[in-house]
C-alpha cells in the first residue's frame, strides 16, 4: 500500500468512533423454514374433535355429572334423556373391569344394539370409588369412548334410582 492510499484511508475514516463493546454481532444466518408435511390435517383434526367436544357439560366441576350430544340433538331431547323418560332397552354393566376389558366390551355393546334398534341404553362404569387417588378411571373413559363413537348420538348420568353418577343414559343413532 502506498503513502497515499493509506493517507486516503485515515482520512476517510477520521470521524470513525471506536465500538465499546467487544461482542461482534453476525448476520443472521438464514435457514429454510420448516414445512409441517401432515400439518393441515392435523389442524383440520384437531378443529373436528373442538367441534365435537361440550365445553359447557364436562365432568369436572358439575358433580361428577357427564353429558354429551351431538348438534342434531335437541335441548328438549337432552332434556327428557336426563329425567329418564326414554325405555331403556339395553343394560352393560362395567364397573369392576379393567380398561382393557371394558374398551371392546363396551364397543361391541354399543354396535350390538344400533343394529338391534335399541335407541336407549343404559352404561353403568361405577363412581371409581374402589380407584383410590386415581379417581374414577372408566368413567372419564367411558366418557372418552362414547364422544368418539359416530353411533352415539348423546349421553347424560342417569338418575340416582338408576345409579346416578355411576351411570349414563345413552341415545343411539337409527341404523
């Protein structure tokens, strides 16, 4: 470098100020942004169980009450469930099985009777009181599977005389 370019380059650089700090501060490294593969149906799942869920009728805080139906059913409907004014034509009883046990039993109970034209049926999974700390563990799955299943069209806790909180009246589909 000659005396003239390095003359030129203080010059330029006369009004410089010196950074106090000693940290460099990089330019942002630019990345590919990810792309979710499954994202839109997960989305779309995840909007269908919201839609189907009764944020205003759960389990926790209603004394243990369950309650459930789909938009087709109506108040009226819901409400002759919960006072027992539908025949109950079917009967399971699984309190004192295991998960396990109950899942397929319950399943194949439901199917039995939409194909038998049995609208009304009664579900006792018991109050969970031989659970211990761990609460009541079939019904809050009873009330899980009964949600899932296309068949199910509605569910209330029975009546205290048919078991109460240990219990649903549950409304099929027609097939």
């Amino acid at each position: 470098m000659s005396d003239d370019d390095a003359d030129l380059f203080r010059r330029a650089l006369s009004d410089a100020k010196p950074i106090k700090s000693d940290a460099r501060v990089l330019p942002p490294v630019l990345k590919p942004s990810p792309r979710a593969r499954f994202a839109r149906a997960d989305e779309a799942d995840a909007l269908a169980e919201s839609l189907l869920a009764d944020h205003n009728a759960t389990d926790d805080g209603n004394a243990g009450i369950l309650r459930f139906h789909r938009p087709e059913v109506g108040r009226r409907t819901m409400r002759k469930l919960a006072r027992g004014h539908f025949s109950i034509q079917a009967e399971i009883d699984l309190h004192g099985m295991t998960v396990a046990e109950a899942k397929p039993r319950l399943a194949e109970f439901i199917t039995d009777c939409a194909r038998g034209s049995r609208l009304c049926v009664r579900v006792v999974h018991g109050k969970g009181l031989g659970s211990g700390q761990r609460g009541p563990v079939l019904k809050h799955r009873v009330n899980r599977w009964l949600r899932q299943w296309d068949t199910v069209l509605a569910y209330v806790s029975a009546r205290q005389v048919d078991g109460g909180t240990g219990a649903v009246y549950v409304l099929l589909k027609k097939s």
